[in-house]
C-alpha cells in the first residue's frame, strides 16, 4: 500500500484502485486507466510490432532502426517506444514521417477526486517533444523531450476532472531531406496525496471610511459626557427636593408669626 500521511477519505477511495491492480503493475496508475507506453492492459511490455492501444493506435517501436544504432534511448521492461510504424530503417526513411505528431491518451478518475493523485512523469521524443495538452490546458512544467535526453512534467490537479481526462503529447520529427525516425517514450508515475482540507483563508477586517468612524464617533457620546450626564440628572433631582423643603419650611415659618399674631391680639 501507499506509504505517507493519507486522509482517511483519501486512502479509501486510493485502496480501493490498489484493489484492481494486476501483479507487479506500477501502482495507481493502471488503476485510473493511465499506462507507460509499449504495454499491454497489465502493465507488461508488449511484443514487438503489437499495436499499442492505450496510445492512439501507434506501434510498438522494438526494432527501430534507431534503436539499433543507440540513437534511441532503450526499451525497458516498463516502457518501450512507440511510433507510426512497428520498424524504422533506411529502407523507409526515405519515405515518411516527417512534420507533427499528436500522440493521445485518456484515464479515467470516476472513483477518487483529482487533488488526491499527484501525477508525474518523464518522456522522450524524436526528433522534439513540443508540448503536452491535458483537458485543452498546455502544461508548463516541461521541457523539450529528445530521443536520448528526457523531460520531467508533473500534471496540475486543477486542470484535471472528476470522471474522463484526455492527455496528447505533440512530437516534432524534422523535415529532412530522406525523412525521418519519429516516435516517443512515457513513463508516468502516479502517487495518493494527502486530501486534508486546506487552511481557511485569511480575510482582513473590513475598511471603514474615516467620514464613518467620525459619524460614528459623533453620534455616540463619549464616557466623560455620559458622567456628566447622569451628575446633571441627580442635580436635578436633588433641586427639585430642595425646593419643596424650602417651600414647607417657608409655610411653617409663615403659620408661626400668623399663629402668634393672633394669639397676641
């Protein structure tokens, strides 16, 4: 199984596709449909001159005229080259395979979501791998691929979908004046990612205008004020007593002068 920190949702769906994977098969890659090229639906290589179908129907280069003369990097038992014709040698050259090349692929991620998977991979070319296209998207992670010399991609999950995904690789074979050898080699490598939620995004508080802030700052008194304030009500409150006391102690000194007054009289 997978080694690695695997989100439980994640290494469910991921040993599930293990399940379907024939003996000594590379791992996860033949479980989404996704094969090195030159091999059967097992992930073995195939005989030479088998055509290969997972690639567009191209064949299986292993007696390649460059091949022979090491121009061509070799066969190996996981990836084998493939081109227009099963057999390459001076005898056609003369003939054919010059121009462009779009060699198509398609893999299937029905059963587990495209940021689960980080795909990978390394390929080579005669004369030039120009570019890779996976679902219309130009990839940017690679170089040019030549015969000897490989180019490393790595596929963005982003342009990946849930369900079908095509990939063509475009190989440039020069226009000589006898023709050319024109073929390709692909060797993926597909490997379970951690499918953790992503961290929340940071968002900044609100900007509020300054004409706010002072609106704001207007309408809402300040501490002082609301001291003052309730002072100003106890004041209040403490007059009003203030002048019923006077008021009854007026009275009582008018009733006494008056009470005396009569008494006198």
């Amino acid at each position: 199984m997978l080694s690695g920190a695997i989100h439980q949702s994640s290494r469910v769906a991921i040993e599930a596709l293990e399940q379907r994977l024939p003996f000594d098969a590379t791992p996860l890659a033949l479980a989404i449909g996704l094969y090195n090229t030159g091999v059967d639906d097992d992930g073995r290589p195939l005989p030479d001159g088998r055509v290969d179908t997972h690639y567009d129907a191209y064949t299986v280069n292993g007696d390649a005229w460059m091949l022979r003369l090491g121009f061509w990097s070799a066969n190996t038992d996981l990836a084998r080259w493939i081109g227009p014709a099963a057999v390459q040698g001076p005898e056609i050259e003369k003939t054919c395979f010059r121009g462009k090349f779009n060699y198509w692929t398609t893999f299937d991620l029905s059963d587990v979501e495209p940021h689960q998977l980080q795909i990978t991979g390394r390929w080579l070319a005669d004369n030039d791998g120009i570019q890779i296209i996976v679902n219309g998207h130009p990839l940017t992670t690679t170089g040019v691929a030549h015969d000897n010399d490989p180019a490393q991609f790595t596929i963005d999950p982003a342009v990946l979908v849930r369900g079908q995904n095509t990939v063509m690789f475009r190989v440039l074979s020069d226009d000589t004046p006898q023709g050319n050898a024109a073929g390709m080699q692909v060797m993926w490598d597909v490997r379970g990612v951690n499918d953790s939620p992503p961290p929340p995004v940071h968002q900044e508080p609100p900007v509020i205008k300054a004409s706010a802030v002072t609106a704001a700052r207007r309408a809402r008194p300040s501490a002082w004020k609301q001291l003052l304030h309730g002072y100003g009500q106890q004041l209040a409150v403490l007059s009003w007593l203030a002048a019923i006391v006077l008021m009854v102690m007026g009275f009582q000194a008018w009733w006494r002068q008056r009470r005396a007054k009569i008494t006198g009289e």
